[in-house]
C-alpha cells in the first residue's frame, strides 16, 4: 500500500480521511435528522477550493441533494460519482461498542454510522471532483458529483431530482460509491412491490359459527405465493427472481378474529421475470385466494414500486472504465450482479447505465459498528481517478469508447 500511497499523496489521502471524519460525526440518519449540517459541511469545504455547487429541491420534502458540476475544456459526454450522505439509523444504541457518530480511526478503520455506506465515499467524490475542476481545461464532457441525503429512505429523492433537473447534464454513466474492494457491481436484480389488503368476515374467536378470518385467507396467500416456481438463472442473468412477503399487519388482542390484513410483497426482478410478470403472478394468486376461500370483499392490489433489473457487460462503460483501471493498479476484482436492487435500478429505468459499488472493506453496514478498513483507500481513490482521466481524455472521434445500446436498455 506504502507504494500507492506514495503515488496519491499522504496529504491526500489524509484530507479524504478528515472529510469523511467530519461527515460521520454529523447525525444525518434517513427521514429522522435535519440534514442541514451535513450539507452545510460538504458545501463549505467545497466552497473554500472553489468548487462550484448547489442544492436540489423537492417541493414536498425539501433539499434532497447537492450536485457539484465542472465542465471540461473540450466537448464529450458527461460522467457522475454518486454517494449519499444520509444513512441508516443507528438501531439498538446499547449494542454498539463505540458511539454511532464516532468519527474516529481505529486501527485502521474508520468509526461510526455511514463510515462505510457512504460518508467516506462522498468525500472520495468531492477530492477527485477537486482534481478534475483543476485539469478541467484539457478533459471532455464533465464531471457531476451527486449526493444524496434521501436515499436510505427509499425514496432516491437526490437522484431523481437530478434526473429531472433540467440543468443538469444527463449522464452518459454514473459511479455509485457503495463500498466493497474485491468487486465492481455491474447489476441488480429489479423489484416489484405491491401492498395486498385481504378482507374477510369479522367475529369473535369464541363463537360456535367457524370464521374464517383476513389472518387464515393471508396464510393462505402466503402458502400460494411460497410454492410458486420462478425462473432461475439464465445465459442473461445469474440470478433468479424470487418473491417474499415481507410484512404482515392485523388483528388486536385475542378475541377478535380480524376482518383485514396487510401484507408487503416483494418481488426481485430479472430478464426472464420483469415487472408485468410479477404483477400477474400476484393477481392470479389473489383471484385464487377469493376463489378458494370466498370473503365479503375482493382482495386488493395495490402497486408501491417496480424498477427493472440492469447489468451491464464488462465492456460497457463507465464498467470498463473501473476494471481498466483496477487491472492497471494491480487491483484484483471481479464484476459482479447484485442480488440486491440499489440506485442503478433507478438509472437503469431512465436508460443510464451505472456501477453500484467498488471502494474499501467494510463491516456493520447498516447493522451495529459499522466501520470502514482505510487500507485500500488509496487504491480505490487512485482507480476511481484513472477511470475518470480515461473516461474523460479528450479522443478523436475514432478513438472514443462507445456506450453500447445493451449498457443504455439497463437489460
């Protein structure tokens, strides 16, 4: 590492530390802080080096993002880096071994809730953005930095502000920064999501009539739902769809069989199984239940999300452009689809191809003492900047790296 570090710069490397410290100790947990102070902070050590920004609005919630934009001096397509600064709440408190707002470096690893996901990351962002604005002249396209403060609330507000801005560049690709150093992950499953109300007849648990109540027809539903068979992995996709009910919510008490329940149905997408055929799947599955199992009231869908899967080839950009770049460092990772869905989904929907995540080890991401290992920073931030001066190195027109048409469908 001694010799990368070398290479980057200690003083460097230092200054991402002490960004990404500040921004831990700052509380900015997903729909439960004001998220002023973190913004604030990123604003005014952008500010002081001259690095211009601004905020993204929306109406009904207010400032979701700060977006830094430098031109180059030449024209080409422009790229983003994207991390949020929002994170996932702290959980149980009394778990952690050391405080969720640390912000501190301990042997090795830096301390606290969003050290990992994604804090260090928009540091990384604003210090390679700080690179580019100073060789900006000589480079084509542009860089934009995204981030985020409304993405751990599922909503990706920044995003999609910055996706509807009409002042934005439209990126020919984006770099998400989640963690992870062995990996650059080049795709996700999608989802679908629907929340299923079942009706059923009231009574008393202690009557001599049988009632069959929401609870027994959601078990049911449930039952139906779990045998089900979805496609498994193909030449397109490595991973399989898979369905789940992952919230149930009814009754009171003990006397009281219910007359409705809620239930939260989770869908993960792939080519072989999109959207349209999960919302069929669980309307079949829902006439079935009213048929088998007859209720005063028809059983309800209703529709909460559905993003399409995406994955990109390892030719496709800004993928290539990262493994390039890793291989040239001696950095050993493969590219990997997520089982998960993340931001790239959302961008995948809007034709922009992403990668969700290279950067250092990590541990507690979103759970209890979550931590980030500083050891691979310098290779990460050296690989994230060689990808960025080839993405955006000034090419004649039968030099530039194409943008496939499959990277673009998110397919």
């Amino acid at each position: 590492m001694s010799d990368v570090v070398g290479r980057v710069g200690r003083q460097r490397i230092d200054s991402v530390v002490g960004l990404a410290r500040d921004l831990v100790r700052l509380s900015s947990r997903g729909g439960i802080d004001d998220y002023e102070r973190v913004l604030s902070c990123v604003e005014g050590w952008l500010r002081v080096r001259g690095l211009p920004c601004r905020r993204l609005h929306d109406t009904e919630v207010g400032d979701v993002g700060l977006l830094v934009e430098i031109a180059g001096g030449r024209p080409g397509p422009w790229w983003t880096l994207d991390a949020c600064l929002d994170t996932a709440p702290f959980g149980d408190e009394a778990a952690w071994t050391f405080s969720p707002t640390a912000g501190d470096v301990l042997d090795g690893w830096l301390r606290g809730r969003g050290a990992a996901d994604s804090k260090l990351a928009a540091s990384l962002f604003c210090h390679l953005a700080e690179e580019v604005h100073g060789r900006a002249a000589e480079l084509a396209g542009g860089l934009s930095v995204l981030l985020d403060v409304d993405e751990h609330t599922g909503r990706f507000g920044g995003a999609r502000a910055f996706l509807a801005d009409e002042r934005a560049q439209t990126p020919a690709g984006v770099m998400i920064g989640y963690p992870g150093f062995d990996e650059v992950v080049v795709g996700g499953r999608g989802l679908w999501r629907a929340r299923v109300t079942i009706h059923a007849q009231a009574g008393h648990s202690g009557s001599s009539r049988q009632v069959t109540g929401a609870i027994s027809r959601a078990a049911h539903f449930v039952t139906l739902l779990d045998a089900e068979q979805l496609p498994g992995p193909d030449e397109r996709f490595p991973l399989p769809a898979r369905a789940s009910v992952t919230a149930f919510s009814g009754g009171a008490g003990f006397s009281v069989v219910p007359d409705r329940v809620d239930l939260n149905v989770d869908v993960r997408l792939t080519p072989a199984f999109d959207g349209e055929a999960a919302a069929a799947l669980v309307t079949a599955l829902v006439r079935r239940l009213d048929t088998d199992l007859p209720a005063p009231a028809p059983t309800e869908v209703h529709r909460v999300a559905c993003w399409p899967p995406f994955r990109l080839s390892p030719r496709d950009e800004p993928a290539a452009a990262l493994l390039r770049a890793a291989a040239t460092r001696g950095v050993r990772v493969r590219a990997k689809t997520a089982g998960p869905s993340n931001i790239g989904n959302l961008l995948a929907g809007r034709g922009v191809p992403a990668t969700a995540g290279f950067g250092v080890r990590y541990e507690g991401l979103h759970g209890i003492d979550e931590r980030a290992h500083l050891a691979e920073l310098p290779d990460v931030y050296a690989v994230y900047l060689d990808a960025l001066r080839d993405l955006m190195a000034a090419r004649s027109a039968s030099e530039k790296v194409p943008v496939s048409d499959h990277a673009r469908s998110g397919n």
